[in-house]
C-alpha cells in the first residue's frame, strides 16, 4: 500500500512512518510534505495511474503554510484521507471531505492500526470512497470519547550526561522544535531533548500554564517577560530564560494570547 504523509514536523513524520511500517511492512512510504503548496504539487505529480500515486494519505490539519484543507480547494484528492492532529475543533469540517478516520496526538499504535483495517474494509467495498451516515456517526462518537479530560504531564524523565534524571513540568519555562528535534529549556536555563513532538507535548500539558505560541514553541506563562507589538498585527516575545530564536505570536492566535496572559 502506498501512504503519503503531510505532515510539518520531522520527528512526526519519522515515528509515523516507523509505526506504519512496523504495523504493516508491505506499507511504501511514496512520499511527505510539510505544506498545502507541497501537498498540491506532490498530488498533481502523482495523479491516478502514477506508480507512487497513494493509496492513502496520512494528513495533519495545521502545516507550515496554512490548513491542509485548503489541499482540496486547489486540487482533486482521490485518495482516503486519515486526518491526525491535536486541533479537535477541526473533526466535522474533517468528515466532509475524503476522510475515512481522525485520529488525535499522539497517535496510538492501536488506534491507527485500527483506521488501517477500516480502510481497507473500505476499499473491498463496491464504493469504497463513500461516506454513509452511520459511518460518520461512529467517527463523531469515537471522537468524542477520545475528548474527555485527561491527567496533566506533571514530569518528564530525560537523559543527563551518563544517567536519567526527572524534571517536574513546573521547572520547565519553554518547549521548542530546533533541527527536527524537540527540546526544552528549565527555569534554570539547562536544555534537554525529549522524544516527543510539540503537537504531542500540546496535549499533555495543562492548557491553563503552557500556550502553543506557534509551530515552534509552546511556552510556560512564567516565562513570557516582555511583549511587543510586532508587524502584521503578531506579537513578539520575550522569554526567560533569554533565547536566540525569535518568537512570534501569530496575528490569529494573538487575542487568544492576550486572554490567556490575562487569566
């Protein structure tokens, strides 16, 4: 079978991939793309007939240039789509386009396996792309199941020098992606890598103490020291402890910023 994956972060397109591969090892891997403009040019290279045309798309909903909706506004999507991403609020909107199953962060082994053995069920049918109500119906019910309030990451073990050592979420100021490699940075300015991605660190930690300030950073509300109106209506900030990168609060998310700080 082949899967093309979009999906904006490298370290969730590796353990994608792994899990794929390590739950069916007949699955080719034709291709991924971080972008809606990648996305589009990758489908319309590989339409039907093509050898690396996919028989199923692995899709996040926020990628690095805009939703992954706007996909199939710009181009034919011929292929079932399995959505897999943090953002619940996007499901309905989801199941209205080509889409056999959504998954939420971080994906469970057991949970994709599952959507596999759906798609193929589907592809045996004689309309194997066809939505029925009942369908949609037990999407929408799997999905709000999989929304009940969960525990809060309270810690984290990591790697120091030759040993494991815990470090309690409160100490943590920010979360960051550098490199494909998910990092953080202590209250007391040490940095640790964690193998996790920022969209699945989004929903361990408590929404009341850490904001996803955009695809980069998500950040503690004791960290945030200065905020700067910036162009284009966004807002930088200014963390502590201090960090080389820029970071911007996204005009569309800066309200919900503001409101949060406020809190």
């Amino acid at each position: 079978m082949n899967v093309l994956l979009i999906e904006d972060e490298e370290l969730a397109v590796r353990k994608l991939s792994k899990l794929l591969q390590d739950i069916d090892p007949t699955v080719q891997i034709v291709g991924s793309a971080a972008s809606v403009r990648a996305s589009v040019s990758f489908l319309k290279d590989h339409e039907v007939g093509h050898p690396n045309h996919p028989d199923l798309i692995l899709m996040d909903i926020e990628l690095a240039d805009g939703q992954s909706f706007e996909i199939f506004e710009q181009t034919p999507v011929e292929s079932p789509v399995i959505f897999t991403t943090s953002y619940d609020e996007y499901a309905l909107k989801a199941f209205k386009v080509n889409s056999i199953d959504y998954l939420l962060k971080p994906i469970k082994r057991h949970e994709l396996e599952a959507s596999l053995v759906k798609h193929k069920r589907l592809m045996d049918r004689p309309a194997p792309q066809s939505q029925d109500r009942a369908v949609f119906d037990t999407l929408v019910q799997q999905l709000r199941q999989q929304l009940q309030p969960a525990e809060h990451r309270k810690r984290f073990l990591v790697r120091h020098l030759m040993q494991w050592m815990p470090i309690d979420v409160s100490d943590i100021a920010y979360f960051f992606s550098e490199d494909g490699v998910t990092l953080f940075r202590s209250k007391t300015n040490q940095k640790f890598s964690l193998d996790y991605t920022l969209d699945e660190l989004e929903t361990m930690l408590d929404p009341a103490q850490f904001f996803r300030a955009n695809r980069q950073f998500i950040i503690d509300i004791t960290a945030v020291q200065q905020i700067h109106n910036h162009f284009n209506n966004k807002l930088k900030l200014t963390l502590k402890p201090v960090i080389e990168h820029e970071v911007l609060v996204s005009r569309e998310r800066a309200t919900e910023f503001k409101k949060w700080m406020g809190k």
